[in-house]
C-alpha cells in the first residue's frame, strides 16, 4: 500500500512540475472580456463627459460611466455574453447599440460616432494584451462602474467602514450653459414671443449613489421687458429604476404677460401679470417577462394666471423586443403630453439638451367661456422600430381625443368669440381655444447614413388637421364655425452634416403639409420624431476654448420655418384678416459652454 502512494506521488509531482502555471490574473482574462470605447462627433472631436450606460441582455442597468477628456470609457472583467450600451452626448443625437458581445480573452472597442440626427458605433474585437496602450489601461482603471463587486473575506479581516475613504459629495459633475437671443423657446403656444435668455443644465453624482439633474432657463422679453423664468430638478437613482426607486422630478416656470387689448379675457386684468406653473412627476420601469419593459409614472401641473387650474396626467409604455427582427411599442397617456416618455424615448437617458428643452414647456392653457382651462389629450398610439446596420426604419401609428384644444391666432379678433381668445406672452400672437375634437394618424420613417458625417431621413403619414371654410367669419363666431376638420397627408426630409477640419454642424430640414392646413403636433412616443414645418435650419461652430478652460465653445444659429408656411388666413365681415398659425417664424441665436 504504501508502494502504491509513493508511485501516485510521484505522478502528481511529474505533472505538477511539467504544468505551466496559471496566476490569478491569467485565470481572470481568459474567462472574462472588456468592453472599451472612444466617443466622438461627426468630425471626430472627442466628446469628454459623454454618458455611457451598460445593460445586460435582458436590458437591465449594470454599470455606468463617463469619458475622459480624450472621449474614452471602460468597462474590464466582463462575463462573456451580449450587451446593449447607450450613449448620451449633450446637444447630439443619443447612440445605441443593442448586441455587443463580449468574449473571453478579447476586447470588444467600440467607435462611436455622435450627430445631430443620427449616431452610429463601430465594433472590432481583438486581443488585450501586448497591444493596449497606456491611455486603454489608465481608462479601465479610472473607470467608474455602478455595480458592486463583492466577494467573501473572513470576519476578523474586514475593515472598519470607518477607515474606508469617504465618498465625494459631489462627482462626475457635467453641464451645459448657453446664452442666447431671439425668439423664446418657452413654448407656451407657439406664439413669437422675443427673448433674451441665459439656459443651463448640470447633471451631478450625489455621494456616488444618486444622481441629481438641475436644469433652467432665464430671460427677459424683447417686446415687453418682462421677465421669464424656468427651473426643474431631477432626481436619478442609479441602477434600474424600478417601483420602490422612481426617477422624480420638480418644475416651475414663471413667465410675466402683458395683455393684448384686443384678446383678453373679459374679467381679466389689464396691467401686466405673472403666469406660475408647477409641476411635480415620477417615471418607473419594470420588466415583468424576458424582452419586455414597462415604463409608467405620472405628472401633476398646477397652472395659476387670473385664477387656478390643476391637471393629473397617468402615462405609460410597454416595448417588446423580437431580437434582431427590431421591437414592438405602444403607449398610452391622458392628460399633458408625457414629457418623461420623451426623454426615455428607446430606453436611452435624457441628455442635457433635451432637459433643458423640456423645461421650457409650459402647461397648454387658454381660455373658454372666459375660464382658465389646460389642454387635456388621451392617446394611444403603436409602433414597430427596427435597425438594420446604418438604417433604421418605424412605423407608428395613433388615436387622440383633444378636450380644450387650441390654435395660435394673430391679425383681426374683432369677429372671434372673445372668451375664448388669450393673449399670448409676446403681445403679436392669442392663443384660441377650439374646442373638442378627435383624430387619428400614422407615420413611418426611414434613417439612412449615407457616408461618415452625412445622415438622412425621411418622413412620409396622414393624420387630421384643420382648414378654413370658404366664406367670411360670423361676428362672435367660435372655431368650430369657420374650421373644417379633416385627414391631411404629411412628408419632411432631413439631412444633417459635419465639414471635416472646421467641425461645422449644418442640420436642414423642411417639413409639408398637404392642402395647405394645420396639423397639430403629436408628440410621438414609439419612435424618435418631429414633423417640423417649413424650411428651418440649425448651425453649430465648434470654438477653440481659452484660457485652458476643461470644456468647450460653439456657436449656434437656428431658423425655423424660414419660409412662413403654414399660415391659414380668413376674411371677417368687416374686411379684416385672421390667421391661424402652425409654427412662427423665428430666428435664434446664442453660444453654448458645454464642460
């Protein structure tokens, strides 16, 4: 017996000895996988500061992540498996990716190219490790993932919370300041109402576990000197939001009016007044099943002007995803357009641009029978997104029914129903209200990159709108006497580009609606989209920045429906003309520090 263990001993030494040993770090980079990246613009500047989120296959929020000031991220010691990752850039058109497969042994680096309109990223998979660079090793150190990694340790060695260092306050802090002229982008009712503002946006880590969005627009009116004035604060918990840690967000908007004697409200007052809106929603997500997600919440908005109203607007959406076939949306909300879907919209974060955008949103109000009213809107509406390499098609179609509906007016009131007329905060423009009506719509659209820089898109449906009987307005007259409501075909086509060297962004677009009407916007939920009308135009200059500032400066130009289309005149009894306005003229400019 004991000749037999020594000959087992011997063998065990022999193949020991022959053995080539493996250390913990070999181990660990032949069973996991690394994801890297680069982030940049159409021009290929680098994009510091650029949001970068991980799923995991069943689009769960694994880690998160910032680039550096040379536009690169991380993500080491990945299990091999396939992943989605979004990126966010402020100003520029979110990208996403949805199978990136990580191997074991291999790093999977991404290229990714940010736009205006549309993104695209690029996958290479090779090697690790005598090819990775410093700036690759220092960006997986530095990298800052959100989900803990946790391993078991003997009792007596784990050390004292109190000798851990503590967490910054505040982290990974980004913004976006822009100051600009021209006509407001407070929207209010689309009325031309010329503003001087400053906006901003900071997005900031709490402690490391929390994220907290402030965004805000000041100003004052060319045309009256009053001021305006938006503010809203978003609470982000980091990792999957879900029904016990909702995304919440504060808003309030103050914007001075000076009445338009010649639409005002009876009973109203006629020295200068202050419209106060607040607003408080939540957005929750859960994902019941494999490849499907929820997202719900709601809003309440407070509207206070020569008296109060209040809104609660419930919304919800629910995507499927059919793996490489593209995915299956519908959505519901009853109330005010739902802000939040929009900002989600295809699971990606809200970039800053877009909350400053959404803080200037004001409630929809006008008034009927000389009371204050909100606009109330329950749509559904489906849709089928799919991407196919650098093209992306949807199909959307929905129903809605409008209560208190409303049209910007300018020109003659004198024949118009006056309670329901109210004027707008430029003084050129009323908003009319028009009553109920119902329609419905659908919408597809193709997304093409044509070359590096170059993307296109186009947007053909048909959905209701209004035109102007023939024949003049009665005196006292409502809408509903001189409208006629009826389905109305739609197209826009878009081209966005980059000039190389010079890192100049041109956006065109210019948007047609049949038999000269006007379609109200519908704020679509199932895919990324605006019909903007007419011909409008928006120029990005990239600046060098001084005095070694750790950010950057351009110059921005935006001109929207150059071309004044959409413009329904009517004739009154008493030789005067209306006209119903879809979307003013305006002319903007500003420049933004984004850091």
């Amino acid at each position: 017996m004991v000749g037999v263990k020594r000959i087992v001993g011997a063998l065990v030494a022999v193949v020991l000895a022959g053995a080539t040993p493996m250390s913990s770090a070999s181990f660990k980079d032949a069973f996991s996988g690394e994801l890297l990246g680069r982030v940049s613009d159409s021009s290929g500047i680098p994009q510091m500061g650029a949001t970068v989120m991980l799923f995991d296959r069943y689009q769960h929020l694994i880690r998160k992540t910032f680039t550096n000031m040379e536009g690169r991220f991380g993500f080491p010691d990945l299990a091999p498996d396939t992943y989605s990752v979004h990126i966010s850039v402020p100003r520029l058109f979110p990208a996403k990716s949805n199978r990136v497969e990580v191997k074991a042994g291999y790093s999977s680096r991404l290229d990714i190219h940010m736009a205006s309109l549309f993104s695209s990223i690029d996958v290479v998979y090779n090697m690790p490790t005598g090819s990775m660079n410093d700036d690759w090793m220092w960006t997986l150190r530095s990298s800052q993932a959100t989900r803990p990694i946790t391993r078991m340790l003997p009792v007596d060695t784990v050390p004292s919370t109190s000798k851990l260092p503590a967490e910054p306050a505040l982290s990974s802090t980004r913004g976006v300041l822009s100051i600009s002229g021209g006509d407001s982008t407070l929207s209010m009712g689309g009325g031309d109402s010329d503003v001087f503002g400053t906006e901003f946006a900071i997005s900031t880590d709490v402690s490391g576990k929390h994220e907290l969005q402030v965004a805000g627009n000041m100003g004052q009116s060319f045309r009256t000197g009053l001021p305006v004035s938006a503010l809203s604060a978003t609470f982000v918990p980091h990792g999957v939001i879900h029904a016990g840690n909702p995304e919440v967000t504060l808003s309030i908007q103050q914007i001075g009016l000076r009445p338009n004697t010649a639409a005002t409200a009876p009973g109203s007052p006629q020295q200068d007044i202050a419209l106060r809106a607040l607003g408080l929603s939540f957005y929750q997500t859960s994902d019941p099943i494999s490849r499907l997600q929820l997202e719900y919440g709601g809003s309440v908005d407070s509207v206070n002007l020569f008296s109060q109203v209040v809104r609660v607007s419930p919304f919800a959406r629910a995507t499927y995803t059919v793996g490489k076939f593209g995915a299956i949306v519908g959505s519901y909300s009853d109330g005010g357009p739902p802000i939040q879907l929009m900002l989600h919209q295809g699971g990606a974060e809200a970039d800053l641009a877009t909350l400053m955008s959404a803080v200037a949103v004001l409630p929809q109000i006008s008034v009927r029978d000389n009371y204050l009213q909100m606009e109330r809107t329950q749509a559904v509406e489906a849709g089928f997104v799919r991407a196919s390499g650098s093209r992306t098609y949807a199909v959307s179609g929905f129903f809605e029914n409008v209560q208190n509906g409303r049209l910007d007016a300018a020109g003659s009131y004198g024949s118009l129903n006056s309670g329901n007329l109210l004027a707008d905060g430029g003084g050129s423009t009323s908003i009319l209200n028009i009553g109920h009506y119902s329609r419905r719509g659908f919408v597809g659209s193709i997304d093409q990159r044509i070359v590096k820089g170059v993307d296109f898109t186009a947007i053909f449906g048909r959905m209701g709108g209004f035109t102007a009987q023939p024949g003049l307005i009665a005196p006292d007259a409502a809408a509903s006497s001189f409208l006629d409501q009826s389905d109305h075909n739609i197209a826009s086509v878009s081209i966005q580009s980059a000039i190389p060297l010079a890192g100049t962004h041109l956006s065109a677009s210019y948007g047609w609606v049949a038999g000269n009407a006007i379609v109200p916007d519908h704020l679509f939920t199932t895919q990324r989209l605006y019909v903007e009308p007419g011909l409008n135009f928006i120029l990005r200059q990239p600046l060098p920045s001084p005095f070694g500032l750790g950010g950057r400066f351009e110059l921005t130009a935006e001109v929207r429906n150059l071309l004044a289309q959409g413009y329904v005149p009517i004739s009154s009894a008493d030789g005067q003309t209306l006209i119903l306005v879809q979307a003013p003229r305006a002319f903007r400019g500003g420049v933004n520090f984004i850091f």
